[in-house]
C-alpha cells in the first residue's frame, strides 16, 4: 500500500531544546493528519494540513506541509517533559474518513 | 461525554480462545474502525466500516472479523486467538473524510 515514511524513529532531547520529526511520501497527499500518543495512552488529533506550503502553528507547536503535498513536519520550539510520548502522522485514504495510513511515530524523550 | 469507548481495557486469552472486543461512540459517526498498535510499531488498519451494514478489510484482516449492525457500535471478534495477536487494540470513528478521528482508550490484550 502506499506508506508514509516517518523520521526519526526515536529521538532524546534536553529540556528546552528543539525537536522536528518529518514525515514523507511517495505519492501527493490529499491531505495529513498529526496525532501523539501519551505512553501508555491513545492517539489523540493535533491537527490536519490539507492546502500546499500551509504553516499552522499551536503554541510552541509549528506544522508544516510541503509545496508538494508528499511531506510534512511537526517543530516543537523549546520542549518541555509534557511534550513526551510518539508523535504519529497520518496519510488520509479517500472514501474512508476513518481510515488513515499512518507512519511508524516518531518517540520523544525528555530529559528534564 | 463518552466519545469512543472500548470495553474490556484488560484481557488475557488462551490460544485457542475467542472473544470480542466491544467499541460504541456516542457522536453519530458513520466511520468507524479497528487499528492494533503492537511495541515500536504504528498503528496498522484491521477493519473500517464507512457506515451500518458495510465493513471492509484492512491491512491485517486475517483472524479478525468485524460487523456494523447498527452505527454506534463496531466489535471486533478474534476467531481463534493466537500469541501473534498479542496488542494494543484502538477502536476509531470520524464523522467522514478529513475529519478528525476519534479513538478510544485501546485495549490491552493478551494471547498465552
């Protein structure tokens, strides 16, 4: 099937530095959607990019979707330890809401 | 306010052993479907239903079989349980394509 590629797989970073995990895809997306899990938790919506080069930014959270439609980040500026947990996105599947194609999460770590 | 609700949150099964896996949402979403999380990985599509009455299969479909008689409930079934089916399962729904997804708190199950 057609896959979203996420990286880094894992990443640990001191408090107050920043983190970016990208995600990539060989195909245009009609749209993407970001999510992060709490260990231990489920996955719960951050936000959708939909338009080419659209910037949406929540608090220290900065998404990005490419010219392109086939990729796009997630910035955290200055992390804190609530910032922990996998961070997943998710390629939109047509004809079915309720089914994306996620990639492999990107776990963050943070040392206090 | 309920939203997605999957029962029970703890199982352990005998190999052998079948059982299902409860989720309703409370929100009228026609989209609703079933993903297994298992350690390090994303989280993969098993059955999705795009409204009562019609199911799908997903990525993972062998051992699991799926039926939407009414719109707020979707259980999940396992057949005849084995130990590769040990996971975290998350029942989702949506309102349609491009929503935001909901998912529920996840099950933990357990096949010896």
């Amino acid at each position: 099937g057609q896959q979203v590629m996420q990286i880094p797989q894992y990443q640990h970073v001191q408090e107050g530095e920043d983190f970016t995990t990208y995600c990539n895809s060989s195909t245009t997306l009609s749209n993407i959607q970001w999510y992060k899990q709490r260990p231990g938790g489920h996955p719960v919506f951050l936000i959708q990019l939909v338009k080419s080069g659209e910037v949406k930014k929540q608090k220290r959270l900065t998404f990005q979707f490419g010219e392109a439609k086939k990729n796009s980040s997630l910035h955290i500026t200055a992390t804190q330890t609530t910032d922990v947990g996998t961070y997943f996105c998710g390629r939109g599947v047509e004809t079915s809401g309720s089914r994306l194609t996620f990639g492999e999460g990107t776990q963050l770590t943070v040392n206090p | 306010n309920a939203g997605v609700t999957q029962t029970p949150k703890f199982q352990v099964l005998k190999t052998g052993q079948s059982m299902t896996l409860q989720c309703a949402q409370d929100m009228n979403h026609e989209y609703m479907s079933w993903y297994r999380q298992d350690p390090g990985m994303g989280l993969r599509l098993i059955h999705y239903s795009v409204g009562a009455g019609i199911t799908d299969q997903g990525e993972v479909p062998n051992g699991y079989n799926v039926s939407r008689s009414t719109t707020e409930d979707f259980p999940l079934r396992l057949l005849s349980a084995a130990p590769s089916q040990t996971s975290v399962y998350f029942c989702a729904s949506s309102k349609g394509q491009g929503y935001t997804i909901y998912f529920g708190e996840g099950s933990w199950l357990t096949v010896v």
